[in-house]
C-alpha cells in the first residue's frame, strides 16, 4: 500500500510540474512499448533465468521544449522481471512479474532543427515496485514480500521525433540488489530492461 501511494505521488509530481512550467517552455506527452528484461543474479543463474516480455507507460515533461540541451522527467508504469526457465517435466516454470513506477530524471541533448530531431538520453532512475507476482500455470500468486520496495538504476538512450510523435529506445541498468535480506557484497540480483517506446506531444 505504501509503496502504491508513493506511486501516486510520483505520476502527481510529474503532472504538477507540467502544469507550473509555461506551456511556450514546456512539451508534455505519453508514451509507451515493450518491454524486454531479465534480472541478472550474483552469483550467475547458469540460464535459469531468461528475458521476459511485457510493457511500460506513462508520461513525460520536457522543460525547454526542442532546446538542445535540456531536461526530460518521466513517471512511467513498468512491468518487468525474468522468465524462470528449470525446464521442469518439459515446462518451464514460468514468470517472475515486478511492477515498479519508474521515476527518471534525464540529461536530453538533441541535434537537430525545427520539429525533427534526434536526441540522446542519460540519468538516474528510481523504481517504486508496486507488485510481485509468480505467474505460473495461469496463476499469479504474490511473491511481494521476496523484493524490496524500490531499485534504483541508470537509464541510457536515443530517440527520434517528428512533429507532435516520438520514437525512443532505452537500456535501464539496475544498480541496486533488490531482493530483501540479501546485502552481501556478490550476491543478489538486478535489473537488465530494454524498452522501445512511441509517444505524442500533446
């Protein structure tokens, strides 16, 4: 419940945001893709656990607009996690599923004039995990209480637009073990998601 209203608070901190910065100074939109990740675990898993898909959204404010050196926060709801791959009786496990609101605040450089560009992106991201789910034989029991409530990570990537549209792709590397009562240094687990993502300018 905590962590939800954390959340919350997150997606209304980018909004109230968009709404103090002058519309003329600001581009405010929503975007969303797949999603592809994995956790990577200290020591390895020996290719028990594998990519996973899924999907994020959310929105983002971009202070300076088309400014070629400039800001770009972001409020997005992300599923992700790994597929748990032990090949059981010729079946695999299934789904480790982690729901996060990721909350980003990236350096945007672009290069271009006019309504097309392109522009690279780069800062720290925090993830505000919402659920945890065991998704197995078309079940999806809770494993909330296995990971912690937040992770935190680095977010790299480029983009294209043209005009009100949008299309990004982003590497997000966790930097945080985020299984609780793990903390020894060479051990845990992390995050590896790569996201591709269309998006409009309102």
């Amino acid at each position: 419940m905590r962590s939800t209203f954390v959340g919350i608070l997150a997606f209304a901190a980018v909004g109230v945001f968009a709404i103090a910065t002058p519309a003329d100074a600001q581009s405010v939109g929503v975007k969303g893709g797949l999603v592809i990740s994995k956790l990577q675990t200290e020591p390895d898993n020996a290719g028990v656990l594998d990519f996973r898909q899924d999907w994020s959204a959310g929105v983002f404010v971009i202070p300076g607009g088309r400014s070629k050196a400039t800001v770009q926060l972001e409020a997005l709801y992300s599923r992700r996690g790994t597929s748990v791959d032990a090949d059981v009786f010729g079946f695999g496990v299934g789904d480790i599923r982690l729901t996060y609101i990721d909350v980003s605040a990236l350096l945007r450089l672009r290069a271009g004039a006019g309504d097309k560009g392109l522009y690279v992106i780069a800062g720290p991201t925090l993830g505000i995990k919402n659920d945890a789910e065991l998704v197995v034989f078309g079940l999806s029991p809770s494993i909330d209480a296995v990971f912690k409530d937040t992770e935190t990570g680095i977010t790299v990537g480029a983009g294209l637009e043209s005009g009100r549209y949008i299309l990004e792709g982003r590497y997000f590397h966790g930097l945080t073990n985020i299984v609780k009562g793990v903390d020894v240094v060479g051990l845990g687990a992390k995050s590896r998601t790569f996201t591709a993502m269309v998006g409009v300018r309102f």
